[in-house]
C-alpha cells in the first residue's frame, strides 16, 4: 500500500501502464525483459559458434583458406563503423537521461546511419560472392555453397573442397543472421527516433532508448567475434 | 468449504466484451490462457489421431493395415504435434498464463502485449506445421535426424521445419514474461520462499525455454537452410557432421522434456498439500530441485546419443550426469509422499490424478535408469522400452498434472464447478487405459521390437492389441473431461470464491476473478500451505 | 542501468577509444604467426571489447545484480554446449568423414 501512495505522483504518467504500480518498476522490468531476450539471442547464435567451433578444430586449413579470401580491410572498416554505431547509441541514451531532445534525435540517426554504412559494405561483399553463382555459364568465383560453387578460385585442393564449403555455409549463416538483426533494428531506431523528435523522453521516462540501446550493443557485439573468427583466421 | 447457495459475481473477465475483438486483441492474461486452452485442445486432438492411426497399424504385424511411408507420417505427426504444440506449451500457456498473475498478487504478466504476441506466433507456427504435415506429410520422426531430412527425405521438410521455429519462439516470449513478472510483480511480503511452488516450478521451466530454445530454433533454421540452399553443415560428402545435427537438436530436446514436467510436478505440489489438508513436506528442496533439474537438465542430452557414433568417453560422462539429474526429481516424489503421511486425505479427482502421478512417474523415472546405463541402453535404445519409458512420464506424469490442474483450477477460472463423479470416472478409465496401453511396450522394447517399425514378428502381436485396445480406451477417457468441462462451462453449479478451501492468493479472489484481478494490492504476511489456520476470506474492496 | 546513474559521456569516448585500439591490436597481431596463440589472443581481445561494451555501453557496471545473473547464465549456457561437445570431438578416435 506505502507503495501505491509514494508513487502516486508517478501514477499520472503518461507511459506508465495500468498493470505496474510505478515507473520504476516498470523501467526494471523492461530492462531485465530486454537482458532475458539477449540471453536467448546468445544460445541463438551461439548454435552456430558452437558449429563453428567444431568443424574449425576438424578443418583448419579449409577455413585458413577459406578466410584469406575475404577482405580483412573491409572487416576491419565495417568493425570500426559498428563500434562507432555503438558510441553514438550510447551517446544517445545518455541525451535523453539528461533531457537533451535534439541530441537523442540526432545521435539515433547516426546510429541508424553507421548502420547503414555496415550493411552497404556487407552487401557489396555478398554481391562479390553470390553474383557469379547467377545464371547460366562458368560460375568463376562462385561462393555460394552447393552445385555451382567454384573451389579453383581459392586454390583448394581435392579432400579440402567440402571442407571450404562449410566454411562459408558458416560465413553466409552467421554474417547473415547477423546482418537480419541489424536490417530489424533499423525501423526500430527509427520508431524511436521519431518519438524523441516528438517529445516523448526525458530524463524521468526513456526506457525505450534504454533497451534499444541494450539490442543494439549486443548485435555489435556479435560482431566484435564474428571479425576475428571470420576474417582474421592464420596468420596473414 | 462454504456451504451458502451462490451465484456468479456480478463482475468478471469474461464478461468484458463478448465479440471477437474482445479475445483476439485482448491483453488480459486470462483470456489469453484460454485461448490457449483452446488451442493446445485442438493440436492435442491432432496429435491423438494421429496416435489412432499408428496403433491401428501396429493391430497387425505384416503392416497390412497402410502403407510403410503412410506409418512413416503418421509417427511422425504424433511427434511432431505432441511434443511442440502440445506439451511444450500445454500448463505454462494455460494454467501459468492464467495464474501467475493471480499467485503473486499482480494485476497481469510484465509483458501482456507480448503474452498475446507470443499466442498469435504459436498459432502461426501451428497453422504452417498442420499445412506442412497435412500437404505431402513429414516421415524424419519429430526428431529430423540428418541427413535424411537434409538430402534424402522428400517431403515438407523445410515448411515444418520453418512452423516449429515460429512456435519457438512462442514459448520463448512466455518463458520471457515469466521470469520478469516472477522477479519484479510480487505483492508486498510475497518472498521469494513464500512463493507458491506451482511459481517456482514455472520459474524453473522459464529458465529452459529462454537459454535451450533459441539452440533448436538456429539447428532447426540450418536443417531448412540445408534443405533450401544446399549448406551442407550436416551432409557427409562435405565434411558434415549428422552426430552434430543430434548434438545441437538434442541439447534443446532433453532439456524440453523437463519443460514439459516441471509445471505438471508444480501442479501435482499444490493439490496434494490442498487434498491433504497439511503443510508440504520440504517446501525448500522442492523449489531448489525444481531449478537443479532446470540446470542439470542442460547436461545430460548425449544420452540419446550413446549408440550413434558418440566417443565412448563422452558418453561415460553423460551417463554419470544423467544419473545425476535423478536425483532432485526423487527429491520431489519422497518430498510429495512424505506431505501425505498424516494428511487429511481428500479424496476428489484432482487429488485422484496427484496419485496416478506419482505412480506412473515414478514407473517412468526408475525406467530411465536403465536407459542411462551405457550397457543395458545398448539394448534397450530404439526399442519400444525407451517409447514405453518417455510416455509414462509424459503422459503418465505430465498429462495426469495438467488434467489434475484443470479440475483443481476449474472453479477458479469459470465459476463454476463439474459433476465431480464424471471426473472420478474419467480418471480411472484414464489410468487403467494409459496402463493397458504402455506397460505392454515395456515388454515389447524388452523383448526387442525396434521403436518406428511398420512391421514387427508375429510374436509380438497380442501385446500390441493389447496396447492398441488399451489407446481406445484411453481415448474415451479423454473425451469425457473434455464434454463434462465444457458442459459445466454452461450449466455447471457456480463455485464461490474458494470451493477447495486452498491457500494461496488466487483463492481470495471471486470466481470467476475481476478483469484487473484485485482491487488494492494484497499483503502477503503468512506461510505458504499454512492448512493449520483456516482459509483467508475473500478480499472484498 | 539504475534510474538514478548517468555516465559521464566521456566515460563512453575513452571505451569507443579502447574498443578501436583492440581492433586495431586483433588486426596487427594476425601479421604474424604464433601458432594457436593467435585464436587465443583474437578470442582474449574478442572478449575484453565484449566486457567493456556490456559494462559500459550497456551500463551492466551499474546494474543490479540480477542483471548480473542474466549475462552469466547466457554465457555459462553457451560454454557448456560448446564445451561438451567438444568431449566428445576431442575425444574421438577417428576423423570426421573424409571427402571422397
């Protein structure tokens, strides 16, 4: 009951909705809601880590080739563009907490625009691998896993050839599931965004930014290990 | 128990809106149970069909009856319906739905948008499987083991595949919202170990939803990729792995059988303190044994791989923590037995149902060990032992907890009470139907007939007529609560707030309970299952 | 993150600074050869900017403990799956299935 009546002034907010007792709690609960959804995208990818894990430690060298072909300068390009995301989110969440409007605006289109900026430059990449693959003719440079991939173009022998193939199955998978979160996150910013342009955050409610900050950390973080065990494998 | 002549109150969740709009865009965590209810009625109604199908085969051993790819599907079907959308959401969807709100003292879950979100998602799921399995059918067995399904099967793989990852994801959203409710909703003075164990059951099974499901949901996702695109992280001419295929499915899997029983054991501890009319035995080690097999559970799952191809040494070590995993689930049955010692039994269907649980769970526990024995699994694996063992628990412990749940909870959640001799009748054409229709498969899996087999020796048919004739009459078993239930629904005689006298916040308030559950907060200030003072009074704003 | 905290935006330029020094190590030090070393050092460098995004990024250093919980439970999960799994690729005798 002393609850209900220290937060009665809270009881009033807008955003607060029927079923909690205060804002507070509310705010609690979205935000352990959130850590709890990541939980769950951590065993979600890391199924394919765990895959990964395994046919590395079978075949060393498939993968060893298999990741001297990617380009470790676009990697490493799109791996400092996501950390930037990642600071400018930060940045964001920290406008709202001090009531700064046009910052969290502006530091959420930011966010959406290095965003962006990563999933230009993996489509580029993709391209490069799946455009060979289209069509009819010889296929050189084929990386799609399957009928019409073309092993020559990695100077793979014999025994490796399946091999490789699983490693860019791998590659495919899990920079794509990666690159699916990102394309949700997306209009997602940009709902909050929008909200923030119309006011709706200050430093007494910003829950939403707070927990599509915390979404947007964790797919940067997926990629913090994706680079190293995708791009950087052996020595160069 | 009052005696006064009642009527339903004037006020309730069901009569806040009668159309359509009123269920399908509601948020209220009740009607969402119910539409669940519904729902994993009708899925459970599939799969026994197909359950039907497959003991009308096995009536004659030269496979006689259908064609082996027909037999093929319909196992498959009965797997594949029954474990994801049957009995994975079965209590937690339902009675947790329904519940918890109520047992904490919360006015609805963290999250009701997403509760309705994640009913919407199941029935998508659902709708796509049933159109996969009815369109060309699904002959893998629920278990998709590669790289059959990935190459060789030619059937709707990749559809059924892609429904069970949606309805993945349904369960997640649920065990999601449960954990942040169970955290963060409790009523002022509602401890942590004041908690009723039918909440620290669902807490424990929320922890399995969140961190297994999302494993089966990306292996399942790659099955459909391999299908779609060729992949190959499974296919042996590339290098695949299909013993890895079982590892990541199977690390999911096992830890789902204890998603499916540990609510059904949170049911079974709350009516046999009620029936009882005693304080359980050992609150403490049931909720720590609830969140130890939540634990331990993740790591067992090689068992079911001792014979594919599996080191040796991995499989002892999985053996040793299989046997571990025994362990708090026997801490639960003694705990249970030991409430009854001196209890006041009362002898009513749900308490009738706690009773077939603990036999046929304990049948169904003690059975496992043989099969996490490295030596004797040998034997025993892929025979009918393991599928007389799994549905003994399954349904003997698992089933037997939901229907006690809903004849405990029935009053509660519709007003009204159903004709208690029909439910006394059902139980027992469902224990001894259950009985006549799996014991026998003991033997058979003993004796040595292969699980999945269209066509078995001559030898062993009296024993599957015998189970055969045994499933009939567990199907008329189920028919009855499902015509008396919903009879009472319409004509049942209103129940009054608390017709079990049982403890717990659920029982203070009305029956049917207010849209918005209670009107001011409630203060919780006594023992859980304190049956030694009398039953708190309905709370009356 | 507490209601009540708010970091110091210069808390959040010193870890940006910090996570693109690591890169920029995690790149360099795939120039030379150290054997297995260089997975155990691209995997040690993957997880010190992981830590320092989930402390401060994600404020989990401000975070009450269940938060805590949460993060350490999805990555205890993760280890196990990984880790008994590999008893058993570890502990095979023969290889996986050769390419014909």
């Amino acid at each position: 009951m002393s609850e209900l009546a220290a937060h009665a002034g809270e009881a009033h907010h807008e955003a607060l909705q029927h079923h909690f007792t205060s804002l507070e709690q509310q705010r609690a609960a979205s935000s352990l809601g959130m850590w709890v959804f990541i939980a769950q995208e951590v065993l979600f990818f890391g199924g394919l880590f765990a895959t990964y894990t395994v046919y590395r430690h079978a075949y060393p060298e498939a993968f060893s080739a298999g990741s001297h072909h990617l380009s470790w300068k676009i990697g490493f390009f799109n791996t400092l563009v996501l950390i930037g995301s990642s600071l400018t989110m930060a940045l964001g969440v920290y406008s709202a907490a001090i009531g700064k409007k046009n910052r969290v605006v502006g530091f959420i289109l930011a966010t959406i625009l290095l965003g962006s900026v990563f999933l230009g430059v993996k489509y580029f990449e993709y391209g490069e691998k799946i455009r060979p693959c289209l069509g009819d003719g010889p296929h050189t440079g084929c990386l799609v896993p399957g009928a019409r991939f073309d092993a020559a173009s990695l100077h793979v022998k014999g025994a490796d050839l399946g091999h490789v193939q699983i490693y860019f199955s791998l590659y495919f998978a899990m920079t794509g599931l990666h690159a699916l979160h990102m394309i949700i996150g997306v209009p997602i910013l940009l709902t909050i965004a929008y909200f923030a342009w119309r006011g709706r955050y200050g430093p007494e409610y910003h829950t939403p930014v707070e927990i599509v900050g915390l979404y947007w950390h964790f797919v940067d973080i997926v990629w913090i290990f994706l680079f190293p065990l995708l791009y950087l494998i052996g020595a160069h | 128990m009052t005696s006064e002549s009642r009527t339903l109150p004037a006020d309730h969740y069901l009569k806040s809106g009668w159309d359509l709009k009123s269920w399908l865009l509601t948020t209220d965590h009740k009607r969402i149970g119910l539409m669940y209810l519904v729902s994993i009625t009708l899925m459970f109604a599939i799969g026994s069909i197909y359950a039907g199908i497959v003991r009308w085969n096995l009536l004659v051993p030269n496979g006689s009856q259908m064609s082996a790819e027909a037999y093929n599907k319909a196992f498959t079907g009965h797997g594949v319906v029954m474990v994801f959308f049957f009995l994975i959401p079965s209590i937690p969807a339902t009675l947790g739905n329904f519940l918890i709100p109520l047992m904490i003292g919360a006015k609805d879950l963290a999250f009701p948008r997403i509760n309705l979100l994640s009913w919407y998602i199941y029935v998508i799921g659902a709708a796509l499987t049933m159109y996969a399995l009815l369109t060309g059918g699904l002959e893998t067995g629920w278990t998709f083991y590669t790289p059959y399904s990935t190459v060789f099967a030619e059937s709707n793989v990749a559809v059924a595949a892609v429904g069970i990852f949606i309805a993945g994801f349904s369960s997640i959203l649920t065990g999601l919202n449960f954990i942040v409710t169970i955290h963060k909703m409790r009523a002022p003075g509602l401890t942590w170990f004041r908690l009723p164990l039918f909440v620290w059951a669902h807490y424990a099974t929320a922890i399995i939803q969140i961190l297994g499901t999302p494993v089966v949901a990306i292996t399942i996702l790659l099955v459909a990729l391999e299908r779609l695109f060729h992949f190959g992280f499974f296919d042996p001419n590339r290098g695949g792995d299909p013993i890895l295929f079982q590892h990541l499915f199977w690390f999911y899997s096992h830890p789902a059988v204890y998603i499916m029983i540990l609510p059904s054991m949170g049911v079974i501890s709350e009516i046999v303190t009620c029936f009882s009319r005693k304080r359980i035995f050992g609150y403490s080690f049931i909720a720590m044994s609830s969140l130890a097999i939540a634990v331990i559970g993740f790591l067992v799952w090689a068992h079911h791989m001792f014979v594919t191809g599996l080191s040796v040494y991995s499989a002892m070590v999985f053996s040793a923590l299989t046997y571990l995993v025994a362990v708090p689930s026997a801490i639960k049955t003694f705990n249970w037995t030991a409430t009854l010692f001196r209890g006041s039994v009362q002898w009513d269907t749900p308490m009738i149902y706690v009773f077939c649980f603990i036999g046929l769970f304990l049948i169904g526990g003690l059975t496992g060990l043989f099969l996490g024995n490295l030596g004797t699994d040998v034997h025993l694996t892929d025979t009918y032992f393991v599928v007389a063992h799994f549905h003994y628990i399954m349904v003997g412990g698992a089933i037997m907890g939901y229907l006690g749940g809903l004849h405990f909870w029935w009053p509660k959640i519709t007003g009204r009470k159903y004709v208690e001799s029909w439910g006394k009748v059902s139980s027992l054409l469902v224990f001894v139907g259950f009985n006549l229709t799996f014991f026998p498969q003991f033997v058979l899996g003993y004796l040595g007939m292969p699980r999945r087999y269209w066509s078995y020796p001559e030898e062993f048919q009296i024993l599957n007529v015998l189970s055969t004739a045994g499933a009939t009459i567990l199907g008329f078993g189920y028919l009855f609560p499902f015509s008396y239930l919903t009879h009472s629904v319409f004509r049942g005689e209103p129940a009054g707030d608390n017709p079990w006298g049982a403890k717990g916040l659920e029982w203070t308030t009305q029956s049917p309970p207010k849209t918005h559950n209670f009107d001011a907060v409630p203060v919780v200030d006594e023992e859980p299952y304190d049956y030694a003072s009398p039953p708190k009074e309905t709370v009356r704003v | 993150m507490s209601s009540e905290h708010v970091v110091s935006w210069k808390v959040y330029l010193a870890v940006f600074l910090a996570l693109v020094a690591l890169t920029v190590i995690t790149v360099e030090v795939t120039g030379h050869d150290f054997g297995p070393f260089n997975l155990v050092v691209a995997l040690a460098v993957a997880v010190t900017k992981a830590t320092l995004v989930v402390l401060y990024f994600m404020h989990a250093r401000y975070s009450e403990r269940l938060t805590h919980v949460v993060i350490a439970s999805s990555v205890a999960f993760l280890v196990i799956l990984v880790f008994l799994l590999l008893t058993d690729y570890l502990s095979r005798p023969w290889s996986l299935v050769a390419v014909g």
